[in-house]
C-alpha cells in the first residue's frame, strides 16, 4: 500500500460540491420566478374562494327570499277547501237549517283539519286550570269561596298556538286571591 493514501482524512481538501448541478444554489431570479409562481396561485385560489363565499351567500340570500315569499302557500291550499265550502253554501237561496247546519259542520271539520296539518292548536282551558299567564290572559277576576285562587272561572275566547309559540292567549275569567 501506498503511505501517501494512508494519510489524515481531515487534511485532504473537500470537493467544491457546489458546482454539481445537484447541490448548486438557485439563483435570485429561478427564486424569484417560483415566489412569483406560488403568489400566482395562492392569489387566484384566494379570488376563487372568495367568489364562492359571494355566491354561497347570495344563494342563501335567494333561498331566504323564497322561504318568506313562500311559506304560507302549504297553508293557503289547505284553506281553498274551506272557502269552496262557504261560497257552495252561499249559492243556495233555499237550505233548511238543518242542511245549513250540516254544511257548517262540514266545513268546520275542514277547517280543524287544516289548522291541525299546520299545528295550529287551540287552547281551550276548562274551569279549575290553573291560570297560566303564558298561556291565558284574565279580562276579570271574580270571588270564588269554592276554588282556590287564580283558577279559571269562564273561557270567554280561545287561544291559539303555533308549534311553540302563541299567536293569541285564551281570554278567561279567573278567581281573585281571598
């Protein structure tokens, strides 16, 4: 073997790896290009993301519109029916009442019928509820020496609600504190 190669690794001098294309650096304008490049793509996924959003939001917008335009229509065609009944009832000079009455039976059926497709649900209190301010509004309150006080006395008109909400308190008479 040659003494020559045996010598100190460390003291021989490294190879000037940057001129291999492999490990050169990039230059200021290839970086520059590819920055550019990137900016290019991150700017239009941006503009693009932005304009879905904008039609997202107008679509949304739209559908809104539509619902509130809309939303009574299922209602309305459930109540033709009951106007049918009374203007068919209405083009008869000469019904006994007993057919006058047996038609406005009729038609009130139609009427429940469709108040309860709509949960459109009546309340109808009966003496000795609890008053329930939520629920009944008392008009008058009267002396009652037999029931304990704020109890319903008389429903003077019914309430109405929808789902969970109250279109219109049962009017009621109620017991006043002894």
């Amino acid at each position: 073997m040659d003494k020559d190669n045996l010598e100190d690794p460390s003291s021989q001098p490294l190879p000037d790896l940057t001129q291999h294309p492999m490990f050169a650096a990039p230059t200021l304008e290839a970086q520059l290009a590819t920055t550019q490049e990137q900016l290019a793509e991150s700017r239009d996924a941006c503009l693009r993301s932005r304009a879905e959003g904008e039609n997202i939001r107008r679509r949304a917008e739209d559908d809104v519109k539509k619902a509130y335009k809309y939303a009574v229509m299922s209602f309305a065609e459930a109540m033709i029916p009951v106007k049918d009944s009374l203007e068919m009832a209405l083009m008869h000079d000469t019904l006994s009442v007993s057919l006058m009455k047996e038609g406005i039976e009729i038609t009130l059926r139609q009427l429940k019928t469709a108040f309860e497709k709509h949960g459109l649900m009546e309340i109808l209190p009966i003496r000795g509820d609890k008053l329930d301010p939520m629920r009944h509004q008392a008009v008058a309150l009267v002396a009652a020496d037999n029931q304990d006080a704020n109890t319903v006395v008389t429903v003077l008109q019914k309430g109405y609600m929808i789902a969970d909400r109250l279109l219109r308190p049962a009017i009621v008479t109620a017991t006043q504190d002894k």
